[in-house]
C-alpha cells in the first residue's frame, strides 16, 4: 500500500504529494515511465510497468517507435496503461549521469511528462525519481530538479487540467533523500 509522506499546495490550485510505494498500483490518470529512448522496457521501473501492465505496454512501445522513431528526453511517448490502474503510461527518457548536460535532460523530461499528460486531459500524474535508478543520476541533485520543474511548470501554466502529481518512491534511501530535500524547500 503506497503512504502519503507529505503535501505541498501551489498557489495556482495544483497539489504535489512524495509517495513511498510502488507506482505500478497508483490510481491516476497517467503513471510515468522512466525509459530509454528505444522504449525497451528490460530494467527498473520500466520493467516493473511493464511487467504489471501487461504485453500491450511493449506491444503498443514498438508500435510508436516505429511510427515516430526513438524518444527524445523533451517529447515523451505514450501508451495505454494496460492491465494497470492508470489510464495511460507516459515515457519519459530520462539522462544515464556522465552523457552530458544531464540537469537540462532531466528537468525536459519532467516538464514533457506533464505537457503530454495535460494534452492527454490528465488530472493525476505519478511520476518516479526519473533517472535516479539503473541510470545513475545523483539523487539529491534528481530531487532539486524535479522539484523547480514541477513548481515552474504550475508557475507557468496556472490554468493546467493536471491537479495533483503524486512523486513515488519506491526505496527508503532515495525517500530519505527527497524528504530532507523536500523540508529544505517547502518544510514539512
């Protein structure tokens, strides 16, 4: 069962949640895939999404690479949610630390994640700790830039359709790490 840890209310009517739990069982509109940009679903929470959603999620993946070709970092694919409760799988291609210009990739595909969840009418969003996992990325850092995006994306589009985003988490090290983050810029 995924735990609510803390809440923070934007000022533009949107709220954000740091969930510990698994994703694959969030009641939302739209979950977000940490993927590659093949959208191979082999490893991580990619795997694990795939795994409980079903075949349709790689089957309907292989069908958009080859209509669209690979995903870039700011232009998500998606897909139905299959067997999950969400109605749709969103696929961020998050930065592998040590490409390069990591920070830039990361917060694209935290901003391109909701920009295909509000053209997809979404009003719920769950989205991992993008890249933090079999991809390398620095924790801490990942939290700094997950966080500026979402708020700067509220900030921006204050008539946004989405009205909460939900971060979940699966692991406690990587909990630890938003929470102390999370207090830091928002307190408890």
């Amino acid at each position: 069962m995924n735990t609510i840890l803390l809440e923070h209310a934007f000022t533009t009517s949107q709220t954000f949640q740091l969930v510990q739990g698994d994703i694959t069982t969030e009641k939302v509109d739209a979950i977000v895939n940490a993927a590659n940009e093949y959208l191979q679903h082999g490893g991580g929470v990619a795997w694990a999404i795939s795994k409980k959603g079903g075949s349709a999620i790689q089957r309907e993946s292989d069908d958009w690479i080859q209509q669209h070709g690979s995903v870039s970092h700011s232009r998500p694919a998606w897909t139905s949610g299959g067997l999950l409760p969400a109605k749709y799988v969103i696929h961020a291609v998050g930065p592998v630390w040590g490409d390069g210009d990591e920070d830039d990739k990361l917060a694209l595909a935290v901003t391109g994640s909701l920009v295909v969840a509000e053209e997809l009418k979404c009003s719920s969003v769950a989205l991992p700790a993008i890249s933090t996992g079999i991809f390398g990325f620095p924790k801490d850092r990942a939290a700094e830039i997950i966080f500026s995006a979402i708020e700067e994306y509220f900030a921006e589009g204050s008539s946004s359709g989405i009205k909460i985003v939900k971060l979940v988490l699966y692991d406690q090290p990587t909990v630890d790490v938003f929470i102390k983050l999370w207090k830091e810029k928002w307190g408890a």
